[in-house]
C-alpha cells in the first residue's frame, strides 16, 4: 500500500507517519482488503467546506471528506482533513491534535474498507474502532 501525506497548509506535518502508516496497513488488513495508493491530504476549513459544496452538495464545515476510488479488493482514495477542524475536535475532547489528527485519518481509512456513519449505531461502531486502532497506535 502506498500512502502518500500531502499538505495545502503552512505549519503542520505529521509526525507519526510510521506508524500512521503501519496501523493503516492494519486496517485494510483486517477488513480483508489490500491496500492501493491513498493520499491524505491536510488542508483548512475553507478548502473542505467548498469540496463538501461542490461534490456533496452539503454547506457545513467537517473534519473529513474521503473519495473511495477502490476496485473490487483494492482499496484507493483520497483523504482530506481540516487541520482547523482537527485543532477545534482536539480541544473540545481535551485530547492532543497528534491524537485526534490520528483518529481522524484512521476513521478515513475505515470508510475505505466499507465503514459507514450514517446511523447512530454505525457511528459507535466507527467509533469504537477508532478508539482500538488509535490504542495500537499507542503501543507502538
């Protein structure tokens, strides 16, 4: 799997690619999938809210947006994160922004192995396995 970080923003890097990247593998691994090209992309709020406009047709602010490019086992995307939105999620769960940055990429990454968060019990669920991945994430 090649997982490419890309930064339309000044001032912000990821500091834990390895394992970022590692744990992603994990993911994809235990949905049964293999891994494609996947690019995250960090990029503000304003960037965000205008590709939620154009490909969504939603007018709000969000933390993610994932384009799913995947071919039958195959997982490829684009994930695209508001480091506006990561900082803001950070300190409203008083929780560190390499935390909640982490927790966001990994939520992206379950969307492309098939995870949904439309329904009350999906978004637990979603939630639940962000908080087990984010623990591995610990650990290494």
């Amino acid at each position: 799997m090649k997982i490419r970080f890309h930064y339309d923003i000044e001032g912000f890097r990821v500091s834990e690619n390895r394992i970022i990247k590692k744990i992603a593998e994990k993911i994809v691994s235990d949905a049964g999938l293999k891994g494609g090209i996947i690019d995250i992309i960090f990029t503000s709020d304003i960037k965000l809210l205008e590709i939620n406009k154009e490909f969504l047709s939603h007018d709000y602010y969000t933390d993610i947006i994932t384009f799913d490019y995947s071919e039958r086992k195959i997982i490829a995307g684009e994930i695209y994160i508001s480091i506006e939105r990561v900082k803001e999620n950070a300190a409203n769960l008083n929780i560190s922004k390499k935390e909640e940055c982490k927790r966001v990429i990994f939520h992206g990454f379950l969307h492309l192995c098939g995870y949904k968060d439309n329904t009350d019990a999906d978004k637990y669920e979603m939630r639940r396995m962000e908080d087990m991945y984010l623990d591995l994430s610990k650990a290494e």
